[in-house]
C-alpha cells in the first residue's frame, strides 16, 4: 500500500456518459473504505484550474448510482491544454493537499491527464467513460451499454412506422469515428444496413442491397448509420441521393443526437462503473499511475494511458458477419 495517498481527488470531463455517476460513487466510497479523504472536482480539468473542489464522504454520494449525467458536471477546458493553466491547477491541488486524481472521462481526457501526471509527477488513474466505446485497452467504457439500449428502444418505436406508412428510415447514432454503436444496435434492432466509418460499404453496393430486399418482399427498412460513415457528405445528403435512385421509397432521415447520452445508467454500466472505481484506488494504493482502469474478459485490468489513447481499437469483424447475414 502505497502510505503518501491520503487524499484522492476525482472529476468527470468531456462528454458526459450514464454511469459517471455511479462511478464517483466508488472512487468516494472506495476512499472512504481505505480511511482515505475524498474531493470532487466541478466542471472537470477547468474547475481544477479555478479551484471548484468539494468533499465527498461514503453518505454525500447516496442516491447517485443510478441517475445520469455527472453531478459534478463536466467542461472541456482550453486552459488546461497550456502549462500555465496546469500549473494553476496542481497549485490548487497541493493546497487543498490532494495527494492523487480518478480522471474519468475519455481519450482527451487521458491525454491531458497523461500530460499533467508526468509534467508534476503526480499520481493519476482514468477511468473511461463514453458512450463511444472507442477507448483501446478495455472492452466497454461506462455508458456505452446504456446508450445501445436507448438506441434500440428508439429503432423500436421508429420501426412501427416505417411498418405502418412502406418507409424508409435513415436513422443517424452517435460514435464519432468509431461504428460500435451503429453495429450492435443495428443487429439488435433488426437493421436492413448498417454503415459504420470502419467498412466503406459505398453507394452502388447500398442500393443493390436495397433493390434486392424491396424484391424479397420487404416495404419498409431501417439503416443505422454511425455519425463519422462517409458514404455521403452528411446523412441529408444520402437521404437524397437514395431517394433519387429508387423513388419506390419515400425517405426519412432520424438523428438521434444527445438522447443517446441522456437516462437512468443500466445495470451493466452501474456494475462496470462500481469495478472500475474500486480499481482506480486500489491502484493508487498499490503506487500505480498514469494508466487507466479497464475491464477485458470479464477482469478488472491496468493499461497504460499511451496505449488507451494511442493504439487502435478494432471493430468486430465477427459482428460483421452477422449483420450481414441477418440483412438477408
């Protein structure tokens, strides 16, 4: 056990993602186990800057594990991205006589607390946290599982009209250059297509694929199509561009947008989010830092922040496959 770690201090920053808060949850509860202090930090690396701390104890963080959102809320902060605004926040950290920080957030978050660690050597753990589930290192970041079910719930509804009126819906999910969220919703939401960033499906092979299911019978489709796909400038723009092709179709176009952020975190994100804050001060206990606590086959892992940010996780070829098949 590592005897200089009396204090911990934690934030959430960039977006927000279900589960944050179920996740400072534990880093406070998990403190207060080990006899240790705990401080929340407001509005992420920008509050550390301007001193936003406030103290934490096992009973301040009841009936948080399952809202959404982050309490302490969460800011991208331009300051923190220069030296003298980092300085500012390790002057207030050392006088509020923080001894390490929980990070919880994504891979800008990672960055600038990898910067910041070693520019101070101070002791700091991330834990991830976005719907993106595009963190290398760990196989579901918190929050990724709860958007999945928002999105499918949403696909559901959207489904019974496309049904009711021989529609055909483009239906846009979040995830930025990553297609998980497109892949596995759209597999658990019966999706005809599904366009993600990481397989160029193209256009003409998209309307074959289209001609061939309005011949098998079907008069209604959904395509889930991730946010960063590129097989057309924007989803307005292939709305378009399917409509003059096949004008059997009527064309509607659904973005789904921040509802996918929003809601009560699942079960999975609340248990993730308890593992994960449990590891982050168990590690620092044990004199570990700059890495980020992640989850692979079912274990709690350790993984250095170079790799989380840097290294380029893959999409399930597997999944694919899957989709593929079932769009017959």
């Amino acid at each position: 056990m590592n005897k200089e770690i009396k204090k911990i201090a934690v934030l959430t920053s960039g977006g927000d993602a279900p589960g944050m808060n179920a996740a400072i949850r534990s880093v406070v509860r998990a403190s207060a186990y080990h006899q240790l202090e705990c401080v929340g930090v407001y509005r992420g690396f920008q509050g550390m800057i301007e001193g936003e701390f406030v103290d934490l104890d096992a009973r301040s963080v009841k009936n948080t594990v399952n809202r959404g959102g982050t309490f302490l809320k969460s800011a991208r902060s331009k300051d923190f991205m220069h030296k003298e605004g980092r300085e500012k926040a390790y002057a207030n950290l050392k006088k509020n006589n923080v001894d390490a920080l929980v990070a919880i957030g994504g891979d800008g978050t990672f960055t600038g607390a990898t910067i910041f660690g070693k520019e101070f050597n101070f002791p700091v753990v991330g834990i991830p946290g976005t719907i993106d589930n595009d963190i290398n290192g760990t196989d579901f970041t918190i929050g990724y599982d709860t958007a999945l079910n928002t999105v499918i719930e949403a696909i559901d509804k959207i489904r019974d009209t496309a049904s009711s009126h021989d529609r055909l819906f483009l239906v846009e999910v979040m995830g930025r250059d990553a297609g998980d969220i497109a892949l596995n919703s759209g597999i658990g939401a019966g999706a005809e297509e599904i366009l993600i960033p990481e397989e160029d499906m193209g256009t003409d092979r998209l309307l074959e694929s289209l001609k061939r299911s309005r011949k098998s019978g079907k008069t209604s489709s959904i395509i889930v199509v991730a946010e960063g796909d590129q097989i057309g400038k924007n989803i307005g723009q292939l709305a378009d561009f399917i409509q003059t092709n096949l004008t059997e179709y009527e064309v509607k176009v659904t973005v789904l947008g921040h509802i996918q952020r929003g809601g009560s975190p699942s079960c999975y994100d609340r248990v993730l989010a308890s593992r994960l804050g449990v590891g982050a001060v168990d590690a620092l206990l044990d004199g570990k830092s700059h890495i980020m606590i992640g989850v692979q086959h079912k274990k709690v892992v350790q993984v250095p922040f170079e790799f989380a940010i840097n290294g380029e996780k893959e999409i399930d070829k597997e999944l694919i496959r899957v989709a593929d098949i079932m769009s017959i």
